[in-house]
C-alpha cells in the first residue's frame, strides 16, 4: 500500500493512552484513491524526537524502497518533516494540519490577547487570513493584518508570535488554503479517526496496560481493512467522498440560477446564497483519470475546475459543475459512454486473491485446531493408563474443568424460555438518565467561533484599513453555503 500510494499524500501522527508505560503511538497513513486513510506503518516508542523517526522511515525504506510523496502533513512539530526529507526526501507540498494550526492559535489568543470581545475578533481575523484562496489577495491581507499593532498596541504579543511562528519565510505556506488548491487534505482526522477506531473500536474502550495487547489490536484494525478494502472494490461501496459528490448532482438538479458562457470557454456560475458572486468553471482534462466520479455524467474531480471552495478545498465535483454539465447537455449517461479505468480490474482480481487468501487461512486454521485436539485427545488417552495415580487424578481435575467450559457454552447457546405474557402488555419503562456534570458559568458572547461569510468580507475591508472594530462583528454562529 505504501508503495501503491506513497506518491501522493501522506500523514503521520502519534497519540497517548494505548498502555500504561505512557509509550507513543505514531502512525503513519496514506489515502488511496477514493481518498480514503490507510495505516501503512506503525512505531511503537517512548519518544518520538527526530532521531527515533528517522529510524523509522529507515525501516520503512529498506522494506519498500524511498518513497518520494507529493504531500506530506503532520502536527506543528518539526521532527516528523525533518526525519521523512532527510530519509525519503523532500516532498514537493509540506502542509500543516489546520485542525492543530486552529488549536495553536486559539489557546493564544486566550493568552496574549486581552478582551473577550477583541479575541473574538482577532480569531475570525486569523480565519479570514487561512480560508483565503488567492495568494495576491492573501499577501494584501496578511501585510494588513501584522501592522494592525501599530492602532492596537495590546496585539503586540500576538503579533509577535503570529509573525514568528506562520509569517516567517519557510513557514508561510505551511497553513493558508491558497496554498494548497485541489489537494484535497486539510487535516489529519483520516488519523485521528484511526486512533478512535483503535482505541474505542479494537480495544473497546477499555484501559490497555499491555504493549502485546497493543500489537495484537493492531493487527487486527489491519486485518479488517484489508478485508474491508477488498470488499469495497467488488462490490463498489460507496465512500464518503462518493457520496458527496452524488449529494452535489443531486443540489445541481435544484439549481434554479442559469449558467452564462464565457468568451474563454469558461462558464460563470451565480452563488445560491448571493447572485451578485459568480464561480467559473472550466475543463481540465478530457478523460476520467480516477474514479472519483459521477457515475452518472461519467466526470471525475480531474476534469473540470471551480472556483468555489467546496472545489478547492475539499476536491470534489461540486453542484457548479454539475450545473454547467446539465445546462450543456454535458453529461453522458449512455452505457457505452462510460469509461472504467485501465487497471479497475487488475484490482478487482487482487481484492478477490486477497478474500479467497483470507477464506483460506481461515479454513486451514479451523482444520489445523480440529485435528490438533483429536491427536491430543488421542495422546491423552494414550498416557493415562501408563501413568502415576497421582497424576492420573492431576488430568481428571483438568478434565473436569474442560467439560465445565464446555457445559456452560451449550448453555450460552440455548435460547432462553419467555415468559408467557399478555400480547399487548407494554413494555417496562427505562430508567432515564440525567447529567451528574457540574454546569460552567455561561459562555460570554464573544466566545471564539468562525466568521460567516458575511463577516468575512467586513473583516477583509477591516484589515486593509488597519482598523479592527469589534463592535460591527456579530459573534452569533450562522450558517451559510455557496
């Protein structure tokens, strides 16, 4: 899997919590064509400093070779990107996660920035500045937002470290959206879902203090997504980034705005939520090249572009496109139009090697443990009669307790006798619950939260003017889409 899909994006994370000697998980995962997260590799360590990852992408290259990967993310530490380039290269995108980036910033922002309504503010101004997706725009906006200390001396400490740690030369495209457009990753939730799997899944929730226990879970979690990967290739199971591209077909069919062609070849679509914004699509490519598609207009997410961020961000075959291609009579649904990809079923063969390698050890290890326990058995009575009257009465207590386990599983299996009961009886109330937890003081207003984008563009016009005006930023959530 590495070596299928190590060239494109791959992510590395460790968590705690997995056993009692406080020993690191690191795990190391890429995405496969439906953009779905796959472990590849796993460190079991009770540091994760650069000299412990470099010795384990060592490992990892001695097995599969060096793997030179378009995208690699991780968390704000430096390690992990230091050991991967120093032992696999440099790849051609280093990305932060923007999860860990938001974290950082938020827990500053508390404590550099003082005010609950300045925070506020200060936070959506930082949110402005990595959603933006044009790198001219976000350079005019970025100039503006470090000089707002000279109007507001109480920024300085934030300025300060904002300018050190996401402003500095090296570290600026690290994090604003602009500078990863169709990409397609954000965050490392493929990982941290992974660790939830592991943790509440696998192990089920419970305390683990054994590190064999550990390996055993994780052999396990493997296990299941070999088979599962397997299955979803014969049958076609419809994955997450599927089914939001079958969503976007399906809000396209409600689109009421018309599509305008443009000189270029281009189409402009008008925004659901303000027809004053228009999104341009054009096309890329002429062919499907993954299947990432619309099964139904036979369009993968590599053929045609939007402007929109449902597209450049999340890479998706958003509801524009899907406009465009109904209002051009661009989608084929004929059969003979549609295309497979040219090793579809080259995969489709090794998902049924690997489930017919599966069906078989599963088969050989029922008849291995049969046929061992009939040769003990044998065995067993074999000896009895040569032996001592002591141990003679060893075996039997042993044998006692061998035909409990068996009495009692019979048992387990037995279907239990109902009681007989009126047939319109109701059925017995369940005690309800209720919250033992302490209630916090309510949360002022100007709790951090992300601008709408309403808010967004006050806020862009309010950074260009070097003035930030908490008063005119609503702090109430809202929901809005393009």
């Amino acid at each position: 899997m590495l070596n299928n899909y190590g060239s494109g994006i791959v992510c590395v994370d460790s968590t705690h919590g997995t056993n009692s000697y406080d020993f690191q998980l690191t795990t190391l995962l890429v995405l496969d064509e439906y953009k779905k997260g796959v472990p590849v590799a796993h460190l079991i360590s009770n540091r994760t400093n650069g000299k412990t990852l470099k010795a384990f992408f060592e490992s990892l290259k001695l097995a599969t070779g060096a793997i030179t990967s378009d995208v690699f993310m991780s968390d704000d530490a430096i390690e992990y990107y230091d050991a991967w380039k120093s032992v696999m290269g440099q790849p051609v995108h280093r990305l932060l996660c923007t999860w860990h980036v938001d974290k950082n910033w938020s827990e500053k922002i508390h404590s550099l920035v003082p005010g609950n309504e300045l925070q506020a503010v200060v936070y959506k101004a930082v949110r402005v500045l990595m959603t933006c997706t044009d790198q001219d725009e976000f350079q005019s906006l970025l100039q503006g937002f470090i000089e707002l200390d000279e109007n507001e001396p109480t920024l300085e400490d934030f300025m300060e470290y904002f300018s050190k740690y996401y402003a500095a030369p090296g570290r600026l495209q690290l994090w604003p959206y602009c500078y990863r457009l169709r990409i397609g990753v954000n965050t490392n939730m493929h990982l941290e879902r992974m660790h939830r799997t592991l943790k509440h899944d696998v192990m089920k929730g419970e305390k683990n203090r054994r590190v064999d226990r550990l390996i055993s879970a994780l052999m396990t979690m493997t296990y299941r997504n070999i088979r599962n990967r397997a299955i979803a290739i014969l049958k076609g199971r419809r994955t997450r980034k599927l089914s939001k591209i079958l969503n976007s077909h399906e809000a396209a069919k409600k689109f009421t705005s018309s599509v305008q062609p443009n000189e270029d070849g281009t189409w402009s679509v008008p925004s659901q939520v303000n027809p004053d914004v228009f999104y341009t699509v054009s096309k890329v490519a002429d062919e499907v090249r993954c299947p990432l598609k619309c099964d139904e207009c036979n369009v993968c997410v590599d053929m045609y572009a939007c402007s929109c961020d449902e597209h450049l961000i999340h890479f998706t075959v958003c509801k524009h496109i899907h406009t465009v291609l109904m209002a051009s009579n661009a989608a084929r649904t004929d059969d003979e139009n549609v295309q497979d990809l040219p090793d579809s079923v080259s995969k489709e063969h090794e998902a049924k090697r690997v489930l017919d390698n599966i069906r078989k050890t599963k088969a050989s290890t029922s008849v291995e443990c049969a046929v061992a326990f009939k040769i003990k058995l044998e065995t067993l009575a074999t000896c009895h009669a040569s032996s001592s009257g002591e141990t003679q009465d060893k075996m039997s207590k042993l044998l006692d307790h061998g035909l409990e386990m068996w009495e009692k599983d019979r048992n387990v299996s037995k279907v239990s006798d109902l009681p007989k009961e009126p047939a319109n009886k109701k059925i017995m109330q369940q005690p309800r619950f209720y919250s033992t937890k302490k209630r916090r003081l309510a949360a002022p207003s100007s709790s951090l939260s992300k601008p709408t984008e309403h808010q967004k563009e006050i806020l862009k016009k309010q950074i260009m003017d070097g003035d930030l005006a908490s008063d005119v930023i609503s702090t109430s959530s809202g929901h809005e889409y393009c």
